[in-house]
C-alpha cells in the first residue's frame, strides 16, 4: 500500500472538496501518517472516508470530521490547546503540527498508553498525555487558546468554557448519544457566542458533566 498516495489523495477528495481551505490544517493532514494510529489489521482502510474502530468500543473520527473541528479552532501557531478523548491520538497529532502545546485527556488508560507510544514514534514531542475525567478539564494548564472535546456531548461542559481564554475557542459535538451538532463556542468578554454548523455522531463523553455511565 501506497500510504502517502492515498493520504495525498484523503486531503484532496475529503477535506479540500468539502471546503477546508486553511493551507496549515491541510498541510497537517498531508504530513501526519494516520496509518500508523489504527490497529493494524486495518491499516488499509486508514485513509477511507470513515470512522474505524480502535478498540474499547471507541473510533478514530473520520478524517472530515477531524478536519472541520481542528479548522474551527482557527489555530495561528502559538496556542496552547486542549483536547477531550485522546483515542487513537490522531486529532492529538494533527493539533501538535498547529499550535504550541497540546493537552490530551483520555479516560481509558489502556487507550491513552497506546496513543502515547504510537506519538512517540511520529517525534512529536509538544503534547502531553493525561488520564483523567475531560468533562471537569485541565485547570493545570488553564487558561486555553483552544478546547476541543472528540466525544458527544450532552450539554456544554461549564468547567471548559470557565478554562478557555478570552478571545478563545470551544470546539464540541452537542447532542444525543446518537446524533449531535458540531458546536462552537467563543469567549469574547464576558459574553458566550455559540455557533452550531454540521451534524456528527460520535461516541459518548462519559464523565460529571457528560453522559453517566451505564
Ligand atoms: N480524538 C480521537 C477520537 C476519540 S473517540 C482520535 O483522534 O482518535 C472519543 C474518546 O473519548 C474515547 O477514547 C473515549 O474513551 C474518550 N472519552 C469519553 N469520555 C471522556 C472523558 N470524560 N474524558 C476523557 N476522555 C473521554
């Protein structure tokens, strides 16, 4: 298999077609090799236009999706960003290309041991690696240029919009465990700006202020 061909070919047919156009976030995703973050038994199917699963009942999102939420946080370069539901690490590794520092949170150990060896392997050395409840945040590194939150959402988590920066940028789907609304949320003072854009499905964020578990 030719990966760095169909990652070529992922950019120009699933993020470029359906208008991304930051040439940062593109260029992130032409360089990041996804291959190397599902299991391998599904290498093949790394760069298809889907989700995968990775094991624990999670997926890796598909590429879009990663692409669309990483473009909304509108990242220049000197941002510290927070990310909710490390997973395979992908969406980690894709952050750590744009900004300055990335936070992961992951609530499943064994997921979270995993992504880490496998961004030990990629050389990016700006990201660190927490297991731990992403509902109630990261107030050590706080506050955030940027936030985003790779699980749905039942309701805004209140701990991560008190942790984001004025002037900065939630990023998070909001809705059932089934369907939600890609959702961003921008601080500007004391006033909360949300913007809804495009429906998604993704798996449950589970913690105090997510869903419970069952
Ligand atoms: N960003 C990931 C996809 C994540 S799937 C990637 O690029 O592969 C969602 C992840 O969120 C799952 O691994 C799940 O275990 C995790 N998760 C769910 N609730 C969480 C919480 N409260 N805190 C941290 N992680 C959580």
């Amino acid at each position: 298999m030719d990966y760095d061909k169909l990652r070529q070919q992922m950019v120009d047919l699933q993020i470029i077609s359906r208008g991304i156009s930051d040439p940062r976030v593109l260029d992130a995703f032409r360089r990041v090799p996804r291959h190397i973050f599902v299991p391998e038994d599904m290498r093949d199917s790394a760069y298809s236009d889907c989700a995968l699963p990775i094991g624990n009942g999670q997926t890796i999102s598909q590429p879009y999706m990663v692409a669309a939420m990483t473009a909304q946080l509108k990242l220049k370069g000197n941002e510290t960003v927070l990310e909710i539901g490390t997973g395979s690490g992908y969406q980690a590794a894709i952050l750590s290309q744009l900004c300055q520092r990335v936070i992961t949170i992951e609530r499943v150990e064994s997921l979270l041991e995993k992504a880490k060896k496998i961004i030990q392997q990629t050389g990016y050395n700006n990201i660190k690696f927490v297991t731990g409840d992403g509902t109630l945040g990261y107030p050590d590194s706080a506050p955030y240029d940027g936030i985003i939150v790779t699980a749905g959402c039942p309701r805004i988590p209140q701990p991560l919009v008190d942790q984001l920066k004025d002037k900065g940028r939630l990023v998070l789907p909001v809705g059932s465990t089934y369907q939600q609304v890609l959702t961003t949320v921008f601080k500007a003072g004391n006033e909360i700006l949300t913007e809804e854009s495009i429906p998604c499905v993704f798996v449950p964020l589970i913690g105090k202020f997510g869903w419970r578990e069952v």
